[in-house]
C-alpha cells in the first residue's frame, strides 16, 4: 500500500491530519502573524515557530494562536536548514509545509500543494508560485544550470536580466512554469514536502547557513529518484529580505559562499579542475556587488 493509499484507507486525506507546517523566524514578528493567521485559514492545524534567536520573543506576538495549535521552538541562529530540521523533527504527519515566516498563504494554496503530492508517489517536493508583495511572480521553479549557464547567469544577470542564461534558469520559456509540471528546484522558502523523503535525505544540508540549502536538497532527492514539482494553483505572498534586510554585506557574501560550496559538491570529475576559476569568478562577482550596495546606500544616506 502506497502512501496515498493509505492516507485515503485511513481517512487522513485532509489537511489537518496530513499536513504540518515549520516556519522560521528570526526577527520578524511584525509580518510572522499575518504568516501563521493564512496558514489557520488554510486549515493547517500543527504549525512549529522556529526561532532562531530574535531579539523580542515571538510568543508576545502569537499568544492566540498559541491556543490554536502553534507551538514555538527556540534555538540559536545556525542557519535556515538547521531550524527546517529541527521542526521536521518536532511533528510526525506524511507531508510537511516549510516556509520563512513572511510568507502568507492564500485560500485552498496548501491543499493545492498537498494534493500535488497526494496524486504522484513519485514526487517528493511541490512549491506553489510566490509573488511579491507588490504581486510580481517570483521565479521561484529553476533549473540545475550547467557551469556555463551559471556563469553566463551570475555575470550577465546583474545588468541584462533578460539574458538568455538568466531565462533558461528562471524556465522562463518552460511550459511547466506557466502551467506546472516537473522541474529541477524549487525555492526553499516555501514548499511542501514528504516527511519520509526528507529524513532519509536527513534534511538540509546544515554546512549551507543560507541559500542554495534549496536546491542542495532538491539535487539530493533526485538523486535517490525523486522528483520535484512547480504547482503554480498554490499562491503565496513572500515579502522578501524581511529578516536579511540589517545586513546586506554579509547575506551577499554568504550566498556567494554557498555557491561554491555546492558547485565544489556537484561538478563532476572532468570539471572540477575548473573549481580555482570558479572560485575567482565568485571573487569578482561578489565585489561588483559590494561595490553596487555601497554606491545604493551612499545614494539613499544624500537622498
């Protein structure tokens, strides 16, 4: 018995039996109601705050929704995945939701997630469309880019956004971003995914702090033969950089740091003589983004 079969047998094919969420927080109270309110709505009844150190406790904040079944966990910041793994841990329900805690869901968007994982044993991961705040769809389905398509994207995408790598990652193009379908990686910060799957694979990989901890673990699942899909009838509201935004410099270099880290885990033999360049491109790369922080702030501290 397969495991649709047996939520179905079991009468646990609704969203409150099958689905638990993990949000993590970390300063960012102001937008974590509103986050955990959509997530209520949408009928999900065990919910886990990771925090991850804030400043002001996140219970002031909760109070009543810690009576409806939200729980709070608190540990010390060692990155996105670690907190994941520390709230997969915490609950026991087939799927699990992951998302950042400015995220809010719209109506029916997690049982369009859980359906998507409910109708295909073969897929392991489901992420819905993600827009902005300002209602901007977000690519947030991409494909794993071969060395030259990174390159061409990292380089070429910080003045022509448009460029031809830069699309062919984003799958502009690609049937399954407009309609759904399978895709190589979706973005890490909301997705649903099955609780089995993601203790074998042990979770995220923790030596990623942020970013790139996404498509790490998308890689890995495909790897054991899983697959990963975009669901664009799930909708949700993510107001990026809400909890990045104090520190700029730093997030830029860490992302950076996390490309390499799993550029140096992915190429394969006859590549990896070219990691040094690799390295050197990253190099440049974060220092004509520096450069273009520091003119922004300098802008906005005359302005």
């Amino acid at each position: 018995m397969d495991m649709k079969d047996l939520l179905f047998s079991k009468g646990a094919a609704s969203i409150q039996d099958a689905v638990s969420a993990v949000v993590v927080t970390y300063n960012s109270n102001d937008v974590l109601v509103s986050c955990l309110e959509s997530l209520v709505d949408n009928e999900v009844k065990r919910v886990v705050v990771v925090d991850t150190g804030s400043l002001k406790d996140p219970s002031e904040s909760i109070d009543g929704l810690m009576r409806r079944g939200v729980d709070i966990l608190r540990m010390e910041n060692r990155g996105y995945g670690a907190a994941v793994n520390r709230g997969i841990l915490s609950v026991d329900t087939p799927y699990v939701l992951v998302c950042n805690a400015d995220v809010r869901f719209s109506p029916k968007s997690v049982q369009a997630l859980m359906d998507v994982l409910v109708s295909d044993e073969k897929v392991a991961i489901a992420g819905p469309c993600i827009r902005s705040g300002e209602g901007e769809v977000y690519p947030s389905a991409r494909r794993f880019p071969s060395l030259s398509e990174s390159m061409g994207h990292a380089f070429l995408g910080l003045l022509w956004p448009s460029n031809r790598f830069t699309s062919r990652y984003h799958l502009r193009d690609d049937v399954a971003y407009r309609t759904g379908g399978y895709v190589d990686w979706v973005s890490g910060a909301c997705f649903m995914a099955r609780r089995d799957v993601l203790i074998a694979l042990s979770g995220f990989d923790e030596s990623y702090f942020m970013y790139l901890e996404d498509v790490d673990l998308c890689w890995r699942a495909r790897e054991m033969g899983w697959l990963t899909v975009y669901a664009p009838q799930a909708c949700v509201t993510h107001l990026q950089g809400v909890s990045t935004a104090g520190h700029p410099y730093m997030m830029t270099l860490v992302h950076h740091l996390s490309v390499m880290r799993f550029a140096s885990r992915t190429l394969k033999e006859s590549k990896r003589t070219l990691l040094p360049f690799v390295a050197i491109a990253l190099v440049l790369r974060l220092c004509v983004i520096w450069l273009r922080q520091a003119v922004q702030s300098l802008d906005r501290l005359l302005n």
